[in-house]
C-alpha cells in the first residue's frame, strides 16, 4: 500500500532546516498530531518515506490526516515550548496525554485572598494560590493540618461560614478551642493572619527549624518567668510541630529539593511515578498512565511528561530531577525549566534562580530511593493494564459493532447526543454532550437556551439541531487562520462534525431534528434515534428500527451517551429554575434589576437572609443607594411597596436587561 501522506507532501525545498513544530490536520482542519523537531526538513521528509518504513500507530495518524503545515520558531527551547502549547490547545487525537491514575489530595492556601484559607483540596487551585502535595490520602493530610493548626491557627472555614461571623461579631467554635485566630471578627488583624500563613507554608516548605526553635525558646522562657500555662501551650505545640514532622519520612540526608520520575512501559501504554522531596522529606507524590498513540523512546517519554508536569506546578519546580535516562532535548528542557523557575513564586520570593539538573543516579541513597520510584511505577503499570484492558477492548469492540450494525462508512469516533429538559413547557433548554473515541468529552459539551415556551419537544429539537449544524457550515466556511494555527485563538467551539448524531426520542424525535437540518449542507453526518421504552435505533426513511443485542457493548455505549445527555439537560434545566425561583421575589422590587439582584445575592447568598438585613447592611452592597436599601427593606419585610422618594435616581433607575444567550 502507498503511504497517503504522499498525496499532501509538500515540496521538499519548500521546508526549512530550522526548528520548528509542525501540526498534521484531517480533512475537517482539525489538528489530529503536533510535533517538533530540531530540524523540519529532516523530521517531515521521515513521514514520507516508504510505508512499510514507518511505525503501525504513525500509519494510523497518516491515514487521518490530509494537510501539514509548520510554524518556524529560533530556539529548540521555543520549539519545545510552543509544541507543548499546541497540544494543550488542540488536543491532537494522536498526541499521548496523561492521565492521574486517581484523584489526589492537595493541602491548600488560598493567599489569593485578602484572608487566606487552608483547605484540604483536589484538582486545580485558583492563580495566586499556594497548593502542597499531592498526598495519598486525604486523612493523612487533616491529620497533619490539625495538627499544625496548633501552632499556626489559621483560617480554615468557608467564605460562607467566614462571612456569618463576621457579621455576628461572634467567632466560631474552632477559635475557641485554639484552631483559628478569628481574623473574621477582629482577633487578629488581617497581617498578622497572613504571617501566620506565610509561616505555615514555610513549615510545609520543609523550612522547620526556626519553627521549632521559637517554640523551644517560647516555652523555656514563659517556664522562667513561672508562666506555666503558657509554657504548656507552648510545649503542645512543639510537640504537635515534631508529630507533624515525623509524618513526613526522610528518605535524602543533606536536606536537598529534587523530585524522582520513574517510568515503566511496554510498547503501547506506560506509567509514570513522580515523588517529590523538599528538605530531604517525602512530601507528596503522584502517578500517571498514558496511552502511546504514537511511538516514543523513553527519552521522548520523559520529556513530555516533565513538561507536563512543571505546567501543572510551575511554583514548584525544583533544582534537580533524578530520572532513569536524560529525557530526550534535556538542554533545551533544562533552560525552559529554569526560565519558569525565574517568573514562579519561588523565583519572587528571593531564592537563588538555578538551572534545572536530570541526574541519572549510579550508585548511593539517589539511586536506591529512584528504584524505590520504579517499583511503584511497575506495580501502577500492572494494576492499570489488567483494569483497563477490558475498558479499551469494550470501547473498540462497542464503535465497531455500532459502525456495523448502523452501516456506516467508518467507526463514530465522534459522538453528540442531543436531549431537551423543561419544566412543563417553561425554562425550555436543550443538551448537546460529545463522547470521543467512547470516552466523554465534556469540554466540547453545549448547552442552549431556547426561544420556545411552549411543551413542544419538537419544535425544541428542530431549532437546537438547527444550532448547532448552522453554526457548524457557519465555521466550515471561515478560512483557516494563521492565529488558529498557531494556537493564539482557539478555533470555533462548533467547528468539528460528529460521525453520529444521537437524539434522545424516537422517530417524531428524529424527523424534527432533520427538519432544523433539512436545507444545510450535512449529508456527511449520520442521524438516528434513540426511543425510550425498547431503546431500539431508528434510522431516517427506514421502516423497521435496528435493535442491539441486550448486554453488548455497542448497546451499553449508547445508553451511556443517552443518561449523559439526559444528565446534562436536566442540570442546566434545574439550575435557571433555582435561580428563577430563589430571584423571583426581588423582580418585584421597584429599581432592583438583574445586576443589583445579583450583587445582593451574592453579599447575603439568599431572599431570606436578604430579609433579615438592616438597612445599613443592605446600603453596604455596592450598587445601592441608602434610600434603595430602604426600600428593598420595606419591600421584604412585609411593609408593601413605596414610591422611592422623588429625585432618587438610584430608584428610579431602569432594571439592566439580561442578555440572552
């Protein structure tokens, strides 16, 4: 067979010999690959070559793609940079991503705030704030806050709870028994609150000493001056700092910074360690697994995996990676490194800016905590592989057997099913969730607020389909831009056609979705519809349904996609419902429209507590006048309406109309 990649092959001469990265897009102009290369010219001539040349899962990639274009950049290090950018930007079907083998805990301090909190987290934390970890296990980690919030009694409630304490005046419970220092009522003042942070995250920083040494010399003097309860507190806390201490294990003496990344693979999938170590102490560790949609070296694992692991924690990038092979551009990786270290946090807060080392350890205590790495990744690999082995065989056997008994030209590697969600006839919306290569998409999930208020379900169908596919030849016919390409504009959130379209409902469901369709160009896009009661596929013109064995995977992938969309609408359905009904009661207050409505919603959180507001309080909300605050007051607590009084122009004010999306 031919290499397909021959019928868009650029001119040889036409490709410099300068680094670059290069982007294989389908015949949509969806980016399917994203690559770089110290030279273009030389890496794009290596996918033109004889087929029976290149790798099985390249192949694949070629078979999907019909155009290449390249960006040229002038260092290896932008190269490395700006493919990582791609890729996230993208999201190339051929691209391995990483995935966490689990969620795990952070220890958190939100010092983007004015009053800074310590929580215990999962996931992302918002910009400015401060996240140590990640922990096995959750109770590991409140054990050790709890017993740190003894020595630094920091916040640790809620903005709601937060925000009723200070309005009460009353401290809580956990300031009572030594656990916070009240910043919400005044105890502390807001600096000295935020010292206490700065403290505690130094303390997790593995900066212990003069930790201990304060309490030490705290509890030595109190004990002189016969002050012996506070010397007893003082003795509780150190002794709570060294338990908190111990729990984090030793495992480098010298007290160095250097995380450990181990890898093991096979040919099609790998797992991937990383323990991090501040001070010489275990603070955190996580895994990873990937799929190897494409065929990469451990050299070339490894590099893409720290460039995914430092944009995860680009405030925690230490001087030195210990690793079992130097990832692959480790020169060019290393000065990208250090040039994050330099505009982090740890950059600004005065420490030397040193370049980022890959050591590969030969012999001592490095290399016996690296092995120590490489049999947590064996061990991840083997319960990943027998776990999800069953899930990727069900997922290609259930496209398969759906691309067969729905006579498609090719397996739906894109899904989108359509659902619509009302409350009798009102707050009408509709659901669109995508499922890509079996798998939930929900970043390309939609929703729509519909014009119709009626209880027609068709009606609803035929003008989200029409939507959603306008939108779609809408954006077909926009030229492809050098911004897109480049990653600098996402392209159009309707810009990708779905293999099949799902629709929640049976063959009245169906023939309403065709007609929202019926004058746009989709003839490429395969329609069926999903009935309810004997979940059997009904297909346009076709007199009989196609009915899936009961128990089969392709079955099983339908249903799933349908209880999504479901799902989807009837979330967003109950959400504009709750804030309908929670709002209702200020629509009838002269002068207060959707901006003040939700400016009082967010200050008090509810009608009621809106209610029990004084008139002060009510002023305090940005946005309201004295005399509208009064008259809000009057309106709610059951005194009947006023007439503002004359020349308030803050009453008489027109409501801001809500855009409608």
């Amino acid at each position: 067979m031919d290499n397909p990649a021959l019928a868009f092959r650029p001119e040889p001469g036409s490709i410099p010999d300068v680094p670059g990265c290069y982007l294989f897009r389908d015949d949509h102009g969806r980016v399917v690959y994203v690559g770089k290369a110290k030279s273009l010219r030389s890496r794009l001539s290596s996918y033109f070559q004889s087929w029976s040349g290149i790798a099985t899962r390249t192949r694949a990639m070629l078979e999907a793609a019909r155009s290449v274009e390249w960006i040229v950049v002038d260092r290896e290090v932008e190269a490395l940079h700006l493919e990582y950018t791609l890729i996230q930007r993208h999201r190339p079907r051929y691209n391995i991503r990483y995935r966490d083998d689990k969620s795990y805990p952070y220890l958190a301090l939100t010092t983007s705030q004015e009053v800074p909190r310590a929580r215990v987290q999962r996931g992302a934390v918002a910009p400015g704030d401060r996240r140590f970890g990640p922990y096995a296990h959750a109770y590991a980690i409140r054990e050790t806050l709890d017993l740190l919030l003894r020595v630094f009694p920091v916040r640790t409630c809620s903005q709601g709870v937060y925000d009723r304490a200070r309005r009460s005046g009353r401290p809580c419970l956990l300031h009572h028994i030594d656990r916070c220092a009240a910043p919400c009522t005044g105890e502390i003042g807001t600096d000295e609150h935020r010292d206490l942070v700065e403290g505690l995250a130094s303390f997790l920083d593995g900066e212990t000493g003069p930790v201990l040494e304060r309490l030490d010399g705290q509890m030595r003097s109190a004990a002189g001056d016969l002050n012996f309860e506070a010397a007893a507190r003082r003795r509780d806390q150190l002794q709570a700092a060294q338990r908190a201490m111990e729990k984090q294990q030793v495992v480098i003496d010298g007290g160095e910074d250097l995380d450990a990344v181990a890898v093991h693979e096979d040919e099609l999938e790998a797992a991937v360690q990383a323990f991090f170590v501040r001070r010489g102490r275990l603070v955190g560790r996580k895994g990873w697994t990937v799929d190897k949609v494409e065929p990469l070296t451990t050299p070339q694992l490894l590099t893409s995996f720290l460039l995914q692991l430092y944009a995860e924690r680009p405030d925690d990038i230490p001087p030195q990676v210990l690793v079992p092979a130097l990832p692959e551009d480790a020169e060019a990786l290393s000065q990208l490194l250090a040039e994050q270290r330099r505009t982090s946090r740890v950059g600004q807060r005065g420490r030397p800016i040193q370049r980022v080392r890959f050591h590969v350890p030969q012999r001592g205590a490095k290399l016996a905590f690296l092995r120590t790495v490489e049999d947590n990744a064996r061990e991840a690999f083997a319960r990943t592989r027998l776990k999800r082995a069953s899930d990727f065989d069900a997922r290609t056997r259930a496209l398969k057997d759906l691309q067969e008994a729905l006579d498609l030209d090719e397996a739906p590697l894109r899904i989108e099913c359509f659902d619509i969600s009302h409350l009798g006839g009102t707050e009408v919306v509709g659901s669109m969730v995508v499922f890509e290569d079996g798998l939930p998409r929900k970043s390309e999930y939609r929703r729509f607020k519909l014009s119709v208020d009626t209880n027609d379900d068709y009606a609803a169908m035929r003008e989200v389909l029409r939507r959603r596919f306008a939108r779609l030849v809408e954006e077909r016919a926009q030229p492809l831009t050098a911004e897109v390409a480049e990653g600098e504009r996402r392209p159009g959130r309707f810009a990708y056609p779905p293999n099949l379209v799902v629709i929640d409902g049976g063959v009245g469901q169906l023939r309403a979705a065709l007609e929202g369709v019926a004058d746009l160009p989709v003839d490429d896009v395969a329609f069926v519809g999903l009935a309810k009661r004997f979940e059997e596929l009904w297909r346009p013109d076709e007199r009989r349904p196609v009915v899936l064995p009961r128990g089969s995977e392709a079955l099983f992938l339908v249903q799933r996609v349908r209880d999504e969309a479901h799902r989807f609408a009837i979330t967003y359905q109950r959400t504009r419902r709750t804030r309908t009904v929670a709002s209702s009661e200020l629509d009838t207050v002269p002068g207060i429209g959707p901006t003040r409505r939700q400016a009082l919603l967010q200050r008090f959180g509810s009608v009621t507590a809106i209610r029990k507001a004084s008139i002060e309080e009510l002023a305090a909300v940005p946005g309201l006048s004295r005399t509208l605050a009064a008259i809000v007051h009057q309106h709610l607590s059951g005194d009947g309406r006023r007439a503002a009084p004359a020349g308030d122009d803050d009453a008489d004010a027109d409501p801001v109309q809500e855009a409608t999306a």
